[in-house]
C-alpha cells in the first residue's frame, strides 16, 4: 500500500488483538527500507512511552518519542506549519506534490524533502477533561493534516482501542481511507472504525486482522 496513494490510516483494536504489532511492523518497514534521507518519523506514544521506546536512537526521528499530550499538541501545531511551508515551497516551484517537487530537484542537483509520518498512539489518551483546550487543538491539527497534508508528504497513523466519534471525529476518519481493524466484538464497534462489520466475524486467531483501503477490502495476519 502506497502512503502517496492512501496518505493516512486509522488502525483499531482492542488489547491483545494485533494493533501493536501492525504499528510496529509500519514504523520498522518504513525505517528499514528508506533512509533517513526518504523519510522521517515523528512517533507519539501516550501510553508513557512504552510502545515506542525502542526506537529512540533510530536516525529517522524528527525529534524525541513524544510523550504527553501538552506535547503532543506542540508538535501537531508544528507539523501543520510544516505543512503550510511546504504548500509554499511546492507553490513556488510550480508542481503539485511532493513527488514532482524531488524530481525536480533532483535534475537541478537541489536538496530533496522527506516524507513526514507521524504515528499517533494512544489516540484516545488525549479525551482528557483536564486538557480540553490540548484536545481540541490537537483534533484541529489532525483534521488540518489529513485535509491537506497528502500533498505536502506529511502523513497520519492515528491508532486507538476506542475510535469512538467523541475521540476521533468523523471528519478525520473521512479523509483516512486506509484502515485496519482487529477483532471487534460487535459489529457497530467495527463499523466504527471500517465502516462495515467485517471485524466482527475474524476468525478467533491472534492477530487477524481486516484491512480496507479504498474499495479494497481483506483479512492480514499480523507478523509477531
């Protein structure tokens, strides 16, 4: 599956269903088949870092595994500035995306960008009633980025044990038609995230999962 294509992508699932692992095995594959050079990572782990780690002296990170949801709300205003740079930057040298923009600096021998991914795990960690003004500028940052971020090369992994409406809004899951569920125990918690019911007839098999992207819809096995 191509981030040019499907830019961004929910991923659900309740404990032990598999979602760790898929996350684990995106960031692994991202950072093992391209260089820093390709792609940065900007990780965000609201479970108090215990998910991501492992991966703090990796040379793809844009900046330290974020850790808390003050900081989390930093760095989703920083990256939709980010976006709003490139916009200029793509602008300015006449192409679309950023695709064309590398090509084109690449014949002229000029400095080439990398893609953003900024994977966001525990989404849910941020419906804090201690924090409302952070959740609200975070959502607003997220619907801002997966609005227009696809574009620029900057894209949105937002994983949750509970992509509820009130913790991921409708107007984000709209624009991210890459999604993976684990198993769901009822269909109206898989439709949640899918949009269909298909979570909740997976076979009872550790980390079978169901994928949909686009039109495109199958069972994956998540690798240990």
């Amino acid at each position: 599956v191509l981030l040019a294509q499907y830019p961004h992508i929910l991923i659900g699932g309740t404990t032990g269903g598999g979602k760790s692992n898929i996350i684990n095995v995106i960031v692994s594959t991202l950072a093992g088949w391209h260089s820093p050079d390709e792609v940065q990572l900007v990780l965000i782990d609201l479970k108090e870092g215990l998910e991501f780690q492992h991966y703090e002296n990796i040379p793809h990170l844009m900046r330290k595994v974020v850790l808390t949801v003050e900081d989390a709300a930093t760095v989703m205003l920083q990256l939709e500035a980010l976006r709003a740079e490139r916009g200029k930057m793509l602008y300015d040298a006449g192409v679309k995306d950023l695709d064309e923009y590398n090509e084109v600096m690449e014949r002229r021998g000029g400095k080439t960008q990398p893609r953003v991914v900024v994977v966001f795990d525990e989404f849910a960690a941020i419906d804090n009633p201690f924090a409302l003004d952070m959740k609200k500028s975070i959502i607003a940052s997220a619907m801002q980025l997966t609005n227009k971020a696809r574009a620029a090369g900057i894209h949105l992994i937002i994983c949750t044990q509970r992509p509820s409406v009130d913790v991921v809004p409708g107007h984000i899951k709209d624009n991210m038609a890459f999604r993976i569920a684990g198993a769901m125990p009822t269909q109206a918690a898989s439709t949640t995230i899918l949009g269909v019911g298909d979570a909740a007839t997976l076979p009872l098999i550790k980390g079978r999962m169901m994928a949909m992207a686009g039109a495109l819809k199958w069972q994956l096995q998540t690798p240990h």
